[in-house]
C-alpha cells in the first residue's frame, strides 16, 4: 500500500488540466478585452490549446474511459454512470471548439466573444468533474499495468518532436510547485532537454512565461 500513490500519480494529469483551463482563460480574456483582439497571441494560444486538448482526448479515451468501461459491463455500477456524465460534458466542449475555430478562421468577432467565453467555462465544468469525480477511481478501477499504458499511449500520440512542445506549454505560467513535481517525474536526459533546448525555443516562438530556472 505504501507504494500506491506512486504507481497512480496523476501529477501530469492535474498540470494539463490546469493547462487548458489557463489556455481557455486567456481566450476568453481576448474575447472580452476591447475591440475583442484576434492577434497573433491568440493564434498561438489557440492552435497549442486545441493541439494539446486532442491529443489527451485520444489519448484518455484509448488507454483510461475505454478500460474502466469494460469494467463497468463486467459487474455494472456507479463506475458506469460517472463516465456517462463526462461524456456528456465532453460531448458540448466540441461545438464550441469548433464555433471558436470558425470565429478565428474566418476573424469573426461577435462569434469570438460570444463563443470563447462559453468554451471556458464549459472546459472548467468538463475537468472539474473528472478531478472530482473519475480520477479518484482510477487506482480502484485499473491495475498498475493498465494505468501505464495511458502514458505509453499518450508518448505514442504526441511523438518525440512533439514532447519538446508539450512540456514549456504545460509548464507555461505554472505555479513552482507544480513546475517541480512534474519535472520530478521525468528522466534526467529529458529534464536537460527540457531546460536547455525545449523552454529556450519555446519561449522564442511563443513569448511564453515560463520559468526561467
């Protein structure tokens, strides 16, 4: 038992929700800002939000809701009923992430700030319902072996290449001890890629905050 938050710890599945909360926020915060700005910023914002939301949603869909399902069918109970309400949640984040895609694409405005401030909040019901409710059935619901497969299954979706991105993005603005308890998590090789190549470019190209040390 001792062992067993270590063989479930969530550490990075909190950070990317926080991530995408503050990736809402801050287009929502366009949204209502005077003149409702479409600027590069926003671009940046959005396309990394929508990357990074997609590739965990496959990645939690294939490895963790698809699992814990089959367990469900296999004795029926309140597991069940828990992930139908998630997708229900998730099923209306989609339209409005499509709605604030168009508005972008097509540099409508009215659609921008009528539709991003509603994605935010929708995003903040969806993942304060998974932190609530379904994450702490994750160590009841799935082995050790099970619950690795998701971090197999999201490195298989995000590649090497795309790892350099994810990692300033999910650490971008991150309070210090979230910054280290993920960085904790990772191989030596990787934290130095991390800091020296990975942050550096990152901030470069997106004008990020994210911690210099």
């Amino acid at each position: 038992m001792g062992c067993e938050p270590r063989r479930f710890d969530l550490t990075m599945l909190h950070a990317a929700y926080d991530a995408f909360r503050r990736d809402t926020a801050r287009t929502a915060a366009a949204a209502g800002a005077d003149g409702v700005p479409m600027d590069a910023a926003t671009a940046s914002t959005w396309s990394l939000f929508t990357f990074h939301w997609h590739v965990q949603d496959r990645a939690e869909k294939n490895a963790l809701w698809t699992v814990m399902y089959a367990k469900d069918a296999d004795a029926p109970g309140r597991l069940g009923a828990v992930l139908d309400e998630m997708a229900l949640r998730a099923v209306k984040v989609v339209p409005l992430i499509d709605a604030v895609d168009a508005a972008l694409e097509q540099r409508d405005r009215l659609m921008f700030a009528r539709y991003a401030p509603e994605l935010h909040a929708s995003v903040n019901a969806l993942l304060d319902y998974k932190e609530s409710d379904v994450l702490p059935l994750i160590p009841g619901t799935l082995t050790a072996f099970e619950w690795g497969t998701f971090d197999v299954e999201f490195r298989r979706e995000i590649g090497m290449r795309g790892l350099g991105v994810f990692l300033p993005w999910l650490l971008d603005g991150a309070p210090e001890p979230t910054r280290r308890a993920v960085l904790h998590l990772l191989p030596p090789p990787i934290r130095l890629f991390y800091r020296t190549s990975w942050r550096p470019r990152y901030r470069r190209r997106f004008g990020a905050a994210v911690p210099a040390c």
